[in-house]
C-alpha cells in the first residue's frame, strides 16, 4: 500500500511539473505576441474607410425657393435622405452614370416647358433613371400610373404605351407639374403633389390651414419625397463631395440613333427590326414603349422609331 501511494505521488507531481512548464511557456508566447502587435502600426478597418455623416450644405435651395433648413426637425428629415443616398451606394452609383446619358435628354424638354431643372432629380427619386413597374401600377422613368398618363396625353393600350417613352413621358409630367404649380404656387408643393397627388396635397393644406408643405403632417414616404429630391440634387450634382469617385469614362453614353416615321400597320416587329439590320431586342430596348410584336394602325398615326446607328452597337450573332 505504501508503495503504491508513493507512485501515485510521483505521478501527482509529475503532472503538475508538466501544467506548470506548459503554463510558462504559454505565458511566455503570449507576451512575445502581445508586444509583437504592439509594435506594429495600427492600421482603420478596413483600409482606411470610413463611415461620416455627409455635409450638408449650409444654403439648400430647390427650385428658386429655400428649404427653412435651420428648423432642425427639417434638417433631420434632409439629413436622413443624404445619408440614405450617399451609403446605398448601388442605387446612387447607377444614378450617376444613368444621369450621363438621360439627364441631356430629359433637361430640354424641361427648359422648353419653363420647368425648373432642378426636376430631373425628381425623375431619379421616382424611378432612379430605369424603366420600372412599381406595385401599384405606376410605370417608366415619370411612374405615371394609367389614369394620370392618358389625361396628360399619353397613348396606352395593349401594343403602345408612351408611360415607356421618355421623351414624351417626359413631356407628360412637365404637364403635370405646371397645372400643379398653377394650383398651389410653389414648385416644393408641386414636387410634393407628385408623389401625393393634387387633390391630395389641396386637401391637406386645406385641413391644415396653411400654404407651406413643410408645415404638413404628412405620411412618411411624402413627408421623406420632397427631402430626397432635394439630397439627390446636390449628390449628383457633385457626386465626388459624397465619396463617389467615378471616371468620365466609366458614365453611360448617349444613345446613338436615327429615326424613321412609322404610320403603318407592322405584322411582326422582328421582321420590320431585320429589314433594319437590327434584331427585335435591340428594337425594343431603343424604343420600349412599344409593348408587343405587332401594331394595328388602321388610323396611320404617325410613330418615330429610333434606329441605333451601326457603329454605335454590337450585336449578338443570331
């Protein structure tokens, strides 16, 4: 029994000999790596980025009329809708280069109807420069939903839909702003009432009993709209202030095209595209108002259809 409570002893000691060995040359690494990461330079994460609460400039102005930005509950709400812009950079980098090639387009047709320019960026606010469909049945650049876009003359039916041509949707909502202008006598309400509607906004100034937008209690997508047009103008204005660094050449280019006058009937658009050297989705995606394969035109209204020039594209071989 002596014995082996002698062995049992040894071994006792020898396993904590080991715990203490291991323990000091833990201790040891440890400190050689502490001191090691001391020594070495500290470097922001990652690589220098970093996350800053834009400038916002110290006179806003939108359309000829100044924004009462020292109320802080107004710059906050301008303040939210820089910040959301400059960090969703994807939307915002699209919108940059997407200006590049719509904003020569749609700036003189805004000119030509006296709208102010500083409009365009309400197109961005809408649609961000794209061609989309939103869930409530508003469609193109101008979100014209069916019922506004025919009384401001837009032609929209199963084959045609002028909500998808830019220039005279374009043309459509320079309708829309100057009768709203004409109404309410401030282009801020006017922008307002887009997103609202006219009889909306009427009504609550009305109820409300005042003339200033920025006085209504509104609901939260109008109460942001007015603010977000108002951030994406002076982003994109000078998109290089907010962090973008996005070369001359890296911007979308003009379209390049002809145009022929259609007052026909068309059997079948990939046909009339080949007869044209082009293909029906290069067609398509020149002229996307056009919603089907074929046309019925037994009235011979008259169409122009744009052309891209050879040089200007390369197309998929078949």
């Amino acid at each position: 029994m002596a014995m082996i409570n002698e062995k049992f002893r040894y071994y006792i000691l020898g396993v904590l000999s080991v715990l203490a060995i291991l323990f000091l040359l833990g201790s040891f690494f440890f400190t050689i790596d502490k001191n090691s990461k001391a020594d070495m330079p500290q470097q922001d994460f990652p690589q220098g980025y970093k996350i800053i609460s834009p400038k916002i400039p110290e006179t806003l102005v939108f359309a000829g009329e100044m924004i009462p930005a020292e109320n802080s509950d107004i710059f906050e709400r301008i303040e939210r809708e820089f910040l959301s812009n400059t960090y969703w950079h994807t939307a915002t980098v699209l919108a940059v280069k997407r200006a590049s090639r719509w904003f020569p387009v749609i700036e003189p047709i805004l000119k030509k109807n006296n709208i102010p320019d500083e409009f365009k960026y309400l197109c961005v606010a809408e649609s961000n420069l794209e061609n989309v469909t939103s869930p409530a049945g508003a469609v193109g650049f101008w979100q014209f939903v069916e019922e506004t876009g025919k009384k401001y003359g837009l032609e929209i039916n199963n084959t045609i839909d002028e909500r998808y041509h830019v220039e005279k949707a374009t043309e459509a909502a320079c309708k829309f702003l100057r009768d709203s202008y004409s109404m309410f006598g401030s282009w801020i309400s006017a922008a307002a009432s887009y997103n609202l509607g006219q009889s909306g906004i009427n009504l609550q100034l009305e109820k409300q009993k005042t003339r200033n937008y920025f006085n209504l209690v509104l609901n939260s997508e109008t109460s942001r709209y007015v603010s977000r047009i108002i951030a994406l103008k002076y982003i994109l204005s000078e998109p290089s202030k907010y962090g973008f660094d996005i070369g001359e050449d890296e911007l979308y280019k003009p379209l390049e095209y002809s145009e022929i006058n259609l007052n026909t009937s068309v059997l079948d658009f990939a046909d009339f595209a080949s007869r044209h050297g082009i293909n029906y989705y290069t067609l398509k995606l020149y002229n996307p108002w056009i919603r089907d394969n074929y046309l019925i035109n037994k009235k011979h209204k008259e169409y122009l259809i744009k052309i891209p020039e050879p040089e200007s594209i390369k197309l998929v071989n078949e």
